[in-house]
C-alpha cells in the first residue's frame, strides 16, 4: 500500500509531483486492464496483512476473518466513489484534487494532502517496525534492539531515494507476484491443514471481547479499524489514470476486481490463521504469518517464508516514503508548503529537503510506536479522508462532465462516508495514542502551512 497523490493548486486544478515545462507532452498511456488490476493488488498488499494480523486477533479473538470481513465490505463502498471520480476527473491528484473540486477551500485540500502523506509516514513506520521484529529474527540472531533497527531501516530507505528510485510497472508485477506468493503459501497450508484434519475450527467462531453487546461492538470495530490497515493502497491507484488506456472503462474493473481479490485473500488468512494458532499466540507475534506456517503441519522453510515477508514489507515502506517525499515536494512546489522543502540535489535530482523530513517523522513515529499503534493510526487518517472522498462524490454530481463514466448508486457513498466515520470514531475503541499521534502530525503540518503563509505575505 502507498500513499501518493500529488497536490492540486488551489483553484481545483491538478499538478503532477515536478512540475514540467508546458510545452512538454503528457503521460504516456501504457496500461491496459490487467496492468492495472495487478497494479492494484500490489498497492494493497503488503505489511497490513503480514504484520498486523495477530494485533488484530488480539482484540476480537478467535473470529479474526470477521473483522477482515467488514473491511472488505468499507473498502468496496469506498472503492466506488473512486472509480466514479477517477472516472470524472481522470487526473493523477486524487483525495486532494477531488476536495478542491467539491468544497474550494484551500486549506481543506492542503489539510487532506498532508493528511495522505502522513498516512504514508506511518504505514512505512509500522513496515519499519515489522521488518524488525520476528520475520528478522527467524534470519538472524542480532542483539540490536527492535528500535534501533527499525531506525536504521528508515535510514536504508531514505539514503536508497536520495540516489533516486526508478520504477515501472513491470518492477510493480515482479514484487506483487512475490508478496502474492507468501500468501498463497499461507492457503495452501491452511488447505493442507483441512484436509488432514489439522487445526481447531472452533476457533472461527470466538470472540475474545466479553461483557455486554457494547463491549462486543466496540472491540468488533476497533478490530475492523486496525484490519483496515491492510486494505488501504486502492486510493492510490487513480495516481495513474494519466497512464492508463481509456481509463473511463478500465478503471472500474481494475479497482473492483483489486479490492475483491485482496479483500478474498485476506478473509482466508484470517481463516487459516486463526484455525492453526491460537489467537494469544498470534498477538504476540510481531511475525504473525510465520507463526501460521510453523503450525501448519507442512515442511515449507521457515526462513524462505521470513524472508518473503520481509520483502513484502520493505516494499510497502519504500513505496510509502518514496510517495511521501514526492508528495511533500509537490506541495512545495505549489507554495502551500515553504519553498525550501522544493529543493533537490543537484547531481541526482532527488527531493533531498523533502526526503529529509519524511525521514525525520518517520523517524519520530518509529521511536514512539509499535505495529498496532502506528497501523491503526494510518487506518485512522485515510478514513477521515475517505469520509471526505465520499461526501465529495455526492457535492459533484452537480457538476457535469461531457464523457460518460461510472456513476455509483447513491446509496453506496453515504454508507461509505457513515462506515468510515464510524471506525475513525471512539466507537472503535481506539487508544487515545492514536488519536495525538495523528493530531500532532496534522499540528506539524498547519504549523508548516502558516509559516508558509507568514512568509508569502512577507515577500509580497
């Protein structure tokens, strides 16, 4: 999953993350539907599902697919929205651009741009912290703490952009098929285990939150708010509907069948997963999946399967920061954030001030949060955004577009806008970490945006 859409000025049009001269021609369109059904499967896989499901399990129990269930189920009305407003507006600037567009106020763009970086922040963060916890450990023996090496990791990271990092599509498909992979190995066990009669299916159906029907709602839904986690990237799929071949067409399927496929892989590893390790077991884990195949009753190298999640998760982080200093540039670009954080190196053209501070936040949220603090906080921030998304789908329809494009059943975004306001709510019995995590991040960038303003006003 990553977090990459690029600022729009605030007039409500977009611009891409370096602006070019305008007398240069625009994207290529190069993708066809199954590029961009397999681009958007690997947006979404990655640490979410690799990291973050035995924290799930920890705080609905047994019937860890229930909550990986109703995710899916947010993720698709939401999914909706965007396939009618990329199909709208077939522009690489996404939540922010369709913000503008709706509301025209600046600061609300500016608030839901920065609002997606941050979401890739720490995502990329809780990556960090996976990457150094029990997947690296069944490699190796180090006595670094988890801390210092998940520092380090972000460190790798920004030093791998500051050369520069040169992607395709065809990279993209490589490093889905390998995190793909993980997971089918994940089925195939639980598939064995069926078939053996291996594992405990009484399981499926325990739920660990007791007391009244509130205190099961609410620990169901703080659940469905961490599983989240693994669900977001879809969004950041419009990025590429300047490159995409008839993207009125394509996209609906793409994003659909992406978020149905991951949504389908991701309710049978939950399956599997609490069907062959108990769920104190798996919370515990920092390592969930490897738990799942050490269980599995199937001769699968520990250490190959280790080291496959560790390449999953190295690529969600180095997708996130990549995206976010992108992002952070832009945003410099465009003035609404200072004009220093533009700056680039001048052999490797590479955003240096803006690697520097994803790095530096990166950093900071590394150093006070775990997988489960830092996953559900990323959760937290894009359904505030997807809140928006959806509302601004039901502003636009007043708006009239020449072409013909999808058009969602009304019904579906203002369930989408009440589901993603409900799981962002304290209904979700989310800690309150979260909560000041997110708000000193968004703190820092209002912070960011004034001393801005102070200083447009006073070169003017």
């Amino acid at each position: 999953m990553s977090s990459g859409e690029a600022p729009v000025t605030t007039s409500g049009t977009s611009s891409t993350t370096a602006p070019v001269p305008a007398e240069e021609p625009g994207l290529r369109r190069v993708l066809g539907p199954k590029l961009l059904i397999l681009f958007v499967i690997g947006d979404i896989l990655g640490t979410g599902i690799y990291a973050t499901t035995g924290k799930v399990a920890g705080k609905v129990g047994g019937a860890l697919w229930v909550p990986f269930l109703i995710g899916f189920v947010v993720a698709i009305l939401t999914a909706a929205s965007y396939v009618e407003l990329v199909g709208k507006y077939p522009k690489a600037a996404g939540a922010a651009l369709y913000a503008q567009k709706a509301f025209k106020v600046p600061f609300l763009t500016f608030i839901i741009a920065f609002m997606v970086m941050c979401s890739g922040l720490s995502s990329a963060s809780a990556a960090a912290r996976a990457f150094s916890g029990d997947y690296l450990g069944e490699l190796t023996n180090d006595a670094l703490s988890p801390t210092l090496i998940a520092i380090l990791f972000i460190l790798a990271l920004a030093a791998l952009n500051l050369r520069g990092v040169s992607e395709s599509v065809k990279t993209n498909v490589v490093l889905t098929l390998v995190e793909l992979t993980g997971l089918l190995i994940i089925l195939a066990i639980g598939a064995w285990a069926v078939l053996t009669g291996d594992g405990e299916p009484s399981r499926l159906t325990e739920f660990e939150t007791s007391g009244s029907g509130y205190a099961l709602l609410t620990g169901v839904l703080g659940a469905t708010a961490l599983g989240f986690f693994a669900f977001v990237g879809f969004e950041d799929s419009v990025n590429m509907a300047e490159e995409t071949k008839d993207p009125q067409r394509t996209f609906p399927r793409a994003i659909f069948i992406g978020v149905a496929v991951t949504g389908t892989i991701y309710v049978l590893v939950a399956l599997v997963s609490s069907l062959l390790v108990d769920h104190k077991t798996l919370e515990g884990s920092s390592g969930p999946l490897l738990e799942v195949v050490k269980a599995g009753g199937v001769d699968f190298p520990h250490k190959l399967f280790a080291l496959i999640a560790l390449f999953a998760v190295t690529n969600s982080a180095l997708i996130n920061i990549m995206m976010a200093s992108r992002l952070c540039y832009g945003m410099a670009n465009e003035r609404i954030l200072p004009r220093a954080m533009g700056r680039v190196l001048a052999r490797r053209r590479t955003p240096v001030v803006g690697i520097a501070f994803v790095s530096l936040l990166a950093i900071g949220l590394v150093s006070t949060g775990e997988i489960e603090g830092l996953g559900d906080t990323t959760a937290f921030l894009l359904l505030c955004v997807f809140a928006v998304v959806n509302v601004a789908v039901l502003v636009l329809r007043r708006d009239r577009v020449e072409h013909a494009h999808f058009r969602t059943p009304t019904a579906l975004p203002v369930l989408g806008a009440l589901t993603a306001l409900i799981l962002a709510s304290p209904l979700a019995d989310r800690p309150a970490d979260v909560y000041i995590r997110a708000g000193v991040l968004v703190a820092i960038g209002v912070a960011l945006w004034a001393l801005n303003k102070l200083a447009l006003r006073a070169g003017a």
